[in-house]
C-alpha cells in the first residue's frame, strides 16, 4: 500500500518465513484494508524481509519508520494499536535511529538494509545505494584493486571453516581459466538451529547477487551458480526473482553497466544432504552427481565446476562485498578484532528469550549476545552452556561467558564459529543427551563414503546410547574417546573430521555428566532415560 500523494507515515512489516509462518500475509492485508477503510490515505504499509532484531518468535512483526516502534505478534485482531501509532506521526516527522536497546546493540553491515526494502522489488534495492559498489568496481577499479580492497578488509568466509576471503580470490584470479571460471554461493544452510543464510537471501537477495557479480568481475569468470536448499522456498522464489530484474535492467547478463564485463547466474537446488555444504560434494551435486566429497587437492579455487577454476564462497560472505567495495576495506577492518576483522551473523536459538537473527562485531562476549541482546535465559534458568558451529561446533560452558566471539577464543576453548548457529543451553539441558543428537545428526547425514565416518560415527552413537541409558561402564568411555580421535584424524572431509566435536567439548567441560550417567546411574539433569537402579562393579 502506497500512498498516491506525500507519504506521512510508514509501517514495515516481515514478510521472511519466520513471520510468514505465522500469518504475516494476513496481518498486512488486514492492515492495508483497516486504514482504506478509515479513508487514511497517506500512510505506507510496506512487506519487507527479516526486520533484523532478534525477535523472530514474536513475529509477525512490524515497525513504523518514524517513530521506531516496534509492534509484535501482529494478528488482523489486534492492530489497533499499530493503527493508533501511525496516526500520532506529525507530517515531515523523519524517521528514528534505532529504539530498542537490543536491537541498538547490533552492528549491521550484512543485514544493512533488513526491514528497510521491499525484497521483490529491485527499485527499493537501487534506492538504497544497490549496485554502486557494483558499478565502483567495474567503472573506478580494476580486479586487482577489487581483491586488494578484500584482502585489506581481513574477511574470512562466514561459512565456517574462516578462510581469508581476499587470499581465496588471489587464488581463483591466478588460476588459469582458458575455458572460463565459475563463482558458486554456497547457500545450502544444514546446521541445526541455524537460518542466517535463508533469512539473507529471504531479505535482500541483490545484496548477495551483487557481492557474487563483484566477485566474478575480480577473479575473472563469467557464470555463477547459486546452490540453495529446496527447503527453502521463498528465497529460491527471491533469488529467481532477483535474476530476472537483474536480467531485464542490464545489471546482470551481457556487458553490465555498458562494460565488456559479463556475468550469468542462476540457481540450482540442493535435495536437503548435509554433506553437499562441503564444497566438493558441492560441486559434485551441481554437476548432476550424487553429492559426495572427493580429496583436496586439488582445490576448487584452481579444479573445480566442471574441471574449472572456481570460487566457493557463501551467503554472508558475499553479503558483506558491497559495503566492503563502497567504504573500503580499512573501514571493515576496524571492525571487530585484529584477527577476527567485521561482522558476524548468528541466529540465535533454544533457551534464550529473543530468538531470532542478529549482526555483531566480532569480538563481542558471548554474555552480551546472551543477555544483551537475546534478553537472557527464558524463565530465567541460569545458563549452562552455547553450542556453537552446529554439528561441527561444540559447547562452551557458563565460565566463558565473557570470552570474546571470535575465530581464535571459540577455537581455543574447543568450539568453532562455524557458520553462526548458537543455541542456548539453560540447566535443564543434558550434555550426555546434547552429544547423542548431534551424533545421530552426524550418523544420518554421513555420505557414507569414507569408512571412519560411515561407520565410526554409528559406533559413537551407539556408545552415547548407552552411557544415556545407563547401561555403558568406563571403558565405554575410554572407547568412545578413542573413537572420537580416530574419526577425527581419518575422515575424509570436514564432516567426518569435526563430527566429534561435540563429544570432546562436552567431555572436556561436562566429564562430571558421563561420569554420573555411568558410575551413579543418574542424569543430572533428569533427561536420559538411565537406569535406575545399583549397579555394582562399576
């Protein structure tokens, strides 16, 4: 709904799946129709993606541009307040900075533009400085000045493993292509909890088009694939769309911005493997194979799609390009940490009360993002603990509350950034339990190819199994240990290799919990299905 003439007020409401799945396409029609009716003719009712504030269980939400309210759990019943608000804005009233003190505590460079822009409409995306950094970098810089800006920015690629962007598009632009290189976006989303790469591309999908067309135009190819889960169909249906703008206006395809360079992309869905986020089996799926890794080297960057140089980065890393392109990369840099340089995407969920998506500069603590900004532990549990990096992460106890989330102090105290998933532990949580599920998440979605995670990560669950059910003695333990070393250093891609994590984590902070599953019968947390009973000669 927009105005015919001036507009005096605006209200934005989520339309990403989170709000979408509880009735949001209701909710502002139901909106647009109430204010018609009450003659109200100079108020924009506008559907954008994710409003980027942590507060996705409380959705549907909405927020008026002016005065910075936010309005939650927005049913066609009870809109009255909403409607009430925007007839308190005064005309030329100009819209607020941030209201909310959680939301105030983000950092957005990824998520710069969420809330703010219509994602089907590529005219929103222009509006808002869209393909500037795009047209930077083919008019005012040549590619080497493009990576110089990367490299200077210090990202490291968001999809977990951390990698300097700027050394991978050295590589790729190196690389001999005579036949041409590809660049994929690697968006097949698959840890548990996490939905920062749907949301992206739910929200702002010329964002991540325009940092992949940037990317193609430095290390020197021509076609980009976009490899997406089918399960997430309403960024498929906003990627295509996306396209298809970028196609009919000249923004994608053919000598871009009257330019000789050219750059063709489209999207290939992915059927829901966990292992096709590996960039191998990646490219495999992409080739029309069943998606399972091969050994590096070679890489991809100089061996990949089609036997062709290509560059393999994901949703945030490419989401990040523009405002590195259009400010430089010294201006990225100063944020965050030395090592760790920008911002990070996280989702946070489980036990927190602000469950939702969130950007914040590396380097924040951990309590911050808890406390701070997901509004502490719900019904307010003490904390017990953060899994971090999904399936690969591991969990971090209470004691590091105020460690910095960075790439170095999540390694160092076991755990990964991984790709941004956080999931909240409070004590009702049992660690023995916490393991086994992200072991049977690592036994279903083993390939199968490799023996040590085909058949070590089975025998791990197995082991976990029965330390949950009361059943296991110590050298169950001892071989659960040992097995978790053996998987780790034979696997052969970064599933196998990490899928113990989980185990040595727990095991490092929370031993006292097998411990009690094993010597004493008992789940201290009253979860495990163990067996009551005396057990002697343990």
């Amino acid at each position: 709904m927009v105005p015919l003439g001036p507009t005096r007020a605006s209200i934005h409401v989520c339309e990403a799946s989170g709000c979408r799945s509880l009735n949001s396409e209701q909710a502002v029609d139901a909106l647009a129709e109430r204010l018609t009716e009450a003659g109200v003719t100079d108020v924009a009712v506008k559907r954008t993606g994710c409003l980027g504030v942590g507060l996705c269980a409380r959705g549907p939400l909405a927020r008026i541009d002016e005065s910075g309210e936010y309005f939650e759990e927005l049913t066609a019943d009870n809109l009255q307040g909403a409607i009430d608000a925007l007839a308190a804005v005064e005309p030329g009233q100009q819209p607020t900075g941030e209201t909310s003190e959680f939301a105030s505590r983000q950092l957005r460079v990824a998520m710069e533009n969420f809330g703010l822009l219509d994602p089907e409409d590529l005219n929103d995306y222009l509006a808002r400085g869209g393909y500037d950094a795009l047209q930077k970098a083919l008019h005012e810089m040549t590619p080497g000045q493009v990576i110089a800006e990367v490299s200077t920015s210090g990202l490291r690629g968001r999809g977990g493993g951390g990698f300097p962007t700027g050394l991978k598009w050295t590589t790729v632009a190196k690389a001999a292509g005579p036949d041409g290189k590809y660049v994929i976006c690697n968006a097949d989303e698959g840890d548990p909890g996490a939905f920062m790469d749907r949301t992206l591309l739910e929200s702002d999908p010329h964002r991540v088009i325009e940092g992949m067309a940037i990317a193609a135009y430095a290390v020197g190819a021509s076609e980009g694939y976009i490899y997406c889960r089918a399960e997430y169909p309403l960024a498929v249906k906003r990627l295509r769309h996306a396209i298809r703008q970028g196609e009919r206006e000249g923004i994608l395809g053919k000598n871009i911005f009257d330019t000789r360079f050219s750059f063709e992309v489209d999207v290939r869905l992915g059927a829901g493997a966990f292992v096709c986020g590996e960039e191998t089996a990646l490219i495999r799926s992409i080739q029309g194979g069943r998606g399972t890794p091969r050994p590096r080297p070679p890489y991809p960057a100089l061996r990949g799609l089609h036997g062709r140089p290509t560059l393999l980065n994901n949703v945030e890393t490419f989401a990040a390009i523009a405002p590195i392109v259009r400010n430089g990369g010294a201006w990225y840099a100063s944020i965050g940490t030395p090592k760790s340089t920008g911002t990070k995407v996280f989702a946070l969920a489980g036990r927190v009360k602000n469950t939702g998506i969130v950007e914040v500069p590396m380097g924040i603590t951990l309590r911050e993002v808890v406390y701070d900004i997901g509004g502490g532990i719900t019904d307010d549990h003490p904390f017990k603990a953060v899994q971090t990096g999904g399936p690969s992460g591991g969990c971090i106890p209470a004691e590091f509350l105020d460690m910095p989330l960075d790439y170095e102090s999540l390694a160092e105290k076991g755990s990964i950034m991984g790709s941004g998933g956080m999931i909240i532990m409070d004590d009702t949580a049992c660690m023995v339990d916490v393991a086994k599920f992200f072991m049977e998440f690592c036994v279903e979605e083993s390939c199968g190819k490799c023996v040590p995670c085909r058949v070590g990560t089975t025998h791990m669950h197995n082991l976990l199994a029965k330390i949950a059910e009361g059943e296991a003695t110590m050298d169950d333990l001892a071989a659960l240990e040992r097995l978790a070393g053996m998987v780790k250093a034979t696997s052969l891609c970064g599933l196998g290799q990490t899928a113990p994590n989980p185990v040595f984590s727990t095991l490092r902070y929370f031993r006292h919990e097998y411990l009690a599953h094993i010597e004493d019968r008992q789940c201290p947390a009253n979860v495990c299905p163990v067996a009551q009973r005396e057990v002697a000669g343990v």
